[in-house]
C-alpha cells in the first residue's frame, strides 16, 4: 500500500498533490465566501486574490504558488472573522438574508407598549394621533437607537435602545457581523449598525411599515416606502437565494439613516425580497473609491488623533518594515524556510515600495482625494509583491550591497 501511494505521489509530484489537497479545497471556500457575502465584503475579499495573483502566478512552480495563495487568502479570511465557531451562521445568515430579518419575535409585543409609553410621555400625545409618517418614522427609528443619547444631552426624548458597538468587540469578534434579533438582545442591547439596521428593520415590519435593510458605503440603514413599491420580478441566474432577486422601481423611499454621506444602497432586504436598487457595475465603483477606512481610521492615525504623532509614525515605519519582512517570507518559502541576510535587499526595496506607497495616500489625503485610496494601496502592495517574488532588488546597486556574497 505504501508503495502505491509513494509511486502515486512521485508520479504527480508533491507540489500537485498539495494543490489538490490544500490549494483546491481552500480557493472553493474563499470565493463559496465571496460569492455569498456579496457586494462590499465580496469586492473587499476580491481585492488580495486579484493584487497577490496578477504579482506572484506565473508557470515557474505554479501549483506551488497557487497552494500558497490559497492558504493566504484562507488566513485573511481567518483574521476578519477570528471567531470560527460563528462561520456557519454567518455564511447561512448571507445565504439566506431574510432569516436575520424577523417580524413577529416575541420581544417586540412588549417593546411595542414600551415606545408607544415613551412617546406619550415624551411628547404628550398618542403615537398614532401623529399625521407626519416622516416624523413616525424618525421617532421609531431613533427610539431604536439614536446617536445623540448620552453625547449631548439626557433628555428623555434622545433615547436609546441599543448602545453603540464595533463588531470586533467581544462576543462578536468579526470584521462584519451579521446578528438575529436575539443575539442583539442577549448582548445587552449592543451593536453597530448592521445590527441597529437588522432591529429596526424587524420592529418596523411587526409595526406594519413596508421596511427594507439597505446595504451602503461601510454602513446599513433602514428604508421604508410609505407610498408602496413597484417591484419587477427577474429570475435571479447567479445567486440561488430561497428567494428571487428583484429589481424595483422606489416611490417616496424615507432612509431613516444617520450618517448621510453613505450615499446610495447597494442592496436591500427584508424577510420577503432581496433588492438591486442601482446596477452592480455602479456599486462595485463606489465601493473602490469609498474613503471611510482611510478617512477614519489612516488618517487620525498618522496626524496623531489616535496616539501621539511622535509614536504614531514611527510605529507605521516599522509596522511597513514588518509588512515587507512577511511579503518576502511569503514568496521564499518553502525555498528558504528561515529568513537569511540575503532577504534583506527584497526587505528593504519592499518597505521603500510601501513607504512611498503610504506617503502618496496621505498627501492624497490631505487633498481630499482619499477616493483614491484603494488604487494606491493595490497597487503598492502588487508592486511589492511583484518586485520580492522576481528578486528586483538584487538588479539595483543601492540595494544589492547588502547581499551577503
């Protein structure tokens, strides 16, 4: 038996054979994840296989390099969702997005009598005497959660059911997590907004409005048609939800969103449609050129609102420096399995790369052409990768020095 397998390990080489073992299984898991999460963290996930692949395949070793690309972009995947236990609600939750969204949970018959006390005791009038629905709407949704409770006043009218939270908080530990009703509640009344959208969207539903989540730039919100919705039915070829995608046609959608500058929703759901509101073309175009990340969390860093500017740089030089360090390592091996002082070159023309990289993104910054900065951060990175995986380093005479003869 152990020679058959030996002969059928040396007749394909090892290299295949780890292809198929490792490579194949981890490529169908990520884009089976890409292909669910759909839009934002569909293109966001796209991102590292479309940068890594075009500056690292080629025919030398290909299955080698496939295999390693394989098991990178398992581990980025990894990262963004650390809390494995979760992956089977979170991948069935995306394929079947009206599950998250559920009208009749018991909880909502006694929160039902609980805003509708509020609001006669906040304003002095009966909830349903109101005639404005805008004016409905807003009370139910900053009820729910109201981004000014606690910031600037504690007026009883300010509110607020559900607390703030990012999701890489504990228990959630996932870059984007996606709730029921239930954890929302059993996690005292914590969330970010994908969780805020999720119970407003359910509570609106059981209070009879025709209420959609809607999914935009780094942000979901809820929207509801007060006037109704014309929906033309197209059968879904791509994506088999346990129901059909539809394209609509909106009158008088009222976004009862706090932050504004999201623009436009990619999609929207409920517990009965998923809808494309605007072609996908459009929204994977916004979603390259959406400044949040850069916006809220590159730039405080480096202008030392976050920490002090006199640490703050510093710790991007080297947190660059390390980065170039694990792009190196990630193309020599398993050629070099330890670093040598012949890395060094590719070391230091990497973090030279993603030093000029991440200067241009800051003047960009400061410009206010942040829109750009998935471009430059694509393509600093496909460079580095690039110029490690051809040793380009090693052909320039101000880095080739330190090679070790």
């Amino acid at each position: 038996m152990k020679g058959k397998l030996g002969d059928f390990i040396k007749k394909i080489g090892k290299k295949k054979l780890f292809f198929i073992i490792i490579g194949i299984p981890c490529f169908i898991f990520y884009f089976f994840i890409i292909s669910q999460f759909y839009l934002i963290a569909s293109a966001l996930y796209f991102l590292p296989f479309l940068i890594v692949a075009l500056a690292t395949l080629r025919r030398k070793d290909f299955f080698l390099r496939a295999t390693k690309l394989s098991i990178f972009l398992f581990l980025i995947f990894l990262i963004t969702f650390p809390n494995v236990t979760d992956w089977g609600n979170q991948i069935y939750r995306r394929m079947n997005r009206k599950s998250v969204i559920e009208t009749y949970h018991p909880f909502f018959f006694g929160l039902n009598t609980t805003f509708h006390n509020w609001f006669n005791d906040t304003y002095g009038i009966q909830f349903n005497e109101v005639k404005d629905e805008i004016n409905k709407l807003q009370n139910i949704s900053n009820f729910i959660y109201n981004p000014w409770w606690r910031r600037y006043t504690l007026d009883p009218k300010y509110f607020s059911l559900i607390r703030y939270t990012y999701d890489f908080n504990p228990p959630r530990l996932a870059f984007d997590h996606l709730p029921t009703v239930s954890e929302i509640i059993s996690n005292g009344f914590t969330s970010d907004c994908t969780g805020i959208a999720v119970f407003s969207v359910s509570f609106l539903k059981f209070m009879g409005y025709d209420a959609y989540m809607a999914e935009g730039d780094s942000h979901d919100f809820p929207v509801v048609f007060i006037n109704g919705t014309s929906i033309l039915i197209i059968q879904d070829q791509i994506r088999f939800e346990p129901f059909r995608m539809y394209l609509f046609l909106p009158i008088n959608p009222i976004y009862l969103n706090w932050w504004p500058g999201v623009g436009e929703p990619y999609l929207m759901y409920n517990d009965r449609y998923l809808i494309i509101p605007r072609p996908i073309e459009s929204s994977l175009f916004d979603i390259y050129t959406e400044d949040y990340v850069f916006e809220d969390f590159f730039m405080p860093f480096l202008n030392g609102e976050l920490m002090s500017i006199f640490l703050s740089w510093p710790i991007a030089i080297i947190a660059l420096l390390g980065i170039s360090f694990l792009i190196n390592y990630y193309n020599k091996f398993p050629q070099r399995r330890k670093p040598t002082k012949n890395d060094l070159p590719n070391i230091l023309f990497g973090w030279t790369i993603l030093s000029m990289g991440a200067i241009i993104l800051f003047l960009l910054c400061v410009f206010d052409l942040s829109s750009l900065g998935f471009l430059i951060t694509s393509i600093t990175f496909g460079l580095t990768f690039f110029s490690s995986d051809r040793d380009l380093a090693n052909k320039l005479k101000i880095f080739n020095r330190f090679t070790v003869t």
